[in-house]
C-alpha cells in the first residue's frame, strides 16, 4: 500500500501516521510518500517512508528573478516595463513554476509507484484539486487502484465553488472514497455525482499517538499545559474555515 499524502504535518499527517503504523502492524507493506518537512519524522515506526516534495529550488529561482527585476527597475531613470514590477510578475508567473514543479514531482511519484507496483495508492491529501486530476488520471492509465479518504466535503449550498466540478471529477475517477459518518455519504451524494456504491463509511481511528501517559489525571494535565485549575477548559480539535 501506498499512501499519498504531501501535507507533512497536521491532522491528515497524524492520521495517516497511526493508519500506516496500523495497517504494517496488520501485515501489509506500507509506504508513506510525503515531503521532508516531514512533522512525525522524529517517531519510530513500522512502514517506510518516501520524502517525494521537497524545497521548491523552481521557487526560489523565480523570487530570485523577479527581484533581480524589481532592483533592475528602480535604479534605472524609468521601469523597465511599461507597468514596473507589477510586469514583472507578469513575466515570472509563479503559478507557471508552481505548475512545473508539481509535474515534475507527479513524474518522480509515477516512477517511484512503477517501481514498486502497490496494489493500492491511498490519496490522503491533494496539493492542487484543479491539477491534481491529471496526476490521478495518470495513474489510472498505469492501472493503478486509488482510494480516497475525503477529510473535508464541500457543504451543499457551494455548487458555484470554483473546486466544486475538479473534486467531482477527481471522485468520480478513484475506484473508492472513504468518509468518517454515515452524514458525511448523504451529504457527499446529494452534492456530488458519484455512484454511492463506491463510497465507504470508516469511522474516525483513534488520536492515541498522543497519549503518552493515559493515566495522568485532569488536574495534572491542566498543570503542565499551564492552565488554571478550577477552570473549565473547552478542547477543539480541527479548524474553522
């Protein structure tokens, strides 16, 4: 098993530590492709490990370049574009290079998945939801069985978002989805349209990789987080969007 997931840090990267650290430990073979700034890079573990997303030396390239341009402008007795630097990122369109670089990464990733032929790639995150259905059409090509666990839906009421046709597009193309509740799959076929039948309800895993002592009481969890006894304390795990 393969599992896709270039965020490197956060909820989906905790997530996917504690799924592929579960699944070795049931027997499978397991590898996490992810960036280096790997966050659980530090934690023993049972699966391998593929550090695919790396610094952008493409991005630094291009900031380089357009301040190179910006210097060149104001020291000369008028801009070197008609607009000023506001040209000049016209020229060096960083979305051009963003575009490149996550091509790029795609190929190394196609290369690395031909070499060692998972039976399943398991997409835990999407870089890029416009231009990550490329990628995924890519791999279906190759023959490749890709699950999809959908962390976020998109609320009903969000048909003119933008992301709205490039996600369908990208459910409609994985051989399998993965959502946490039985309303997170009604809410899912009433805004999308996929076949049901390939839409899997797997209730939210355990965050016990962060409990290191189980037995540490309230009182003394408040003390060492430096919170004021006494007071009631409201835990949100996630975030607002």
């Amino acid at each position: 098993i393969a599992i896709y997931d270039p965020s490197g840090h956060g909820g989906v990267c905790h997530y996917t530590y504690q799924l592929a650290q579960n699944l070795a430990f049931m027997g499978s073979d397991v590898t996490v492709v992810t960036t280096e700034n790997y966050e659980l890079k530090h934690l023993q573990r049972n699966f391998n490990v593929v550090f695919l997303f790396k610094k952008s030396w493409i991005k630094r390239l291009a900031l380089s370049l357009i301040g190179l341009v910006r210097w060149q402008g104001s020291n000369d007795s008028g801009p070197v574009f008609e607009n000023g630097a506001q040209s000049s990122e016209k020229v060096f369109d960083l979305a051009l290079f963003k575009n490149l670089r996550l091509r790029i990464t795609w190929v190394k990733a196609a290369l690395l998945f031909l070499w060692k032929r998972p039976h399943l790639i398991h997409f835990q995150w999407l870089v890029d939801r416009d231009q990550e259905y490329f990628f995924i059409n890519l791999l279906k090509l190759l023959r490749f069985k890709i699950v999809y666990t959908v962390h976020d839906l998109l609320p009903p009421e969000s048909d003119a978002y933008p992301g709205h046709d490039a996600l369908e597009r990208i459910y409609r193309k994985v051989d399998a989805l993965i959502v946490h509740a039985e309303n997170n799959k009604k809410e899912f076929v009433s805004t999308f349209e996929v076949n049901p039948e390939k839409i899997y309800v797997i209730p939210h895993g355990s965050n016990d990789l962060f409990y290191t002592d189980k037995r540490m009481s309230k009182e003394v969890a408040k003390e060492q987080l430096g919170l004021f006894r006494g007071k009631k304390v409201i835990l949100f795990f996630g975030l607002i969007k």
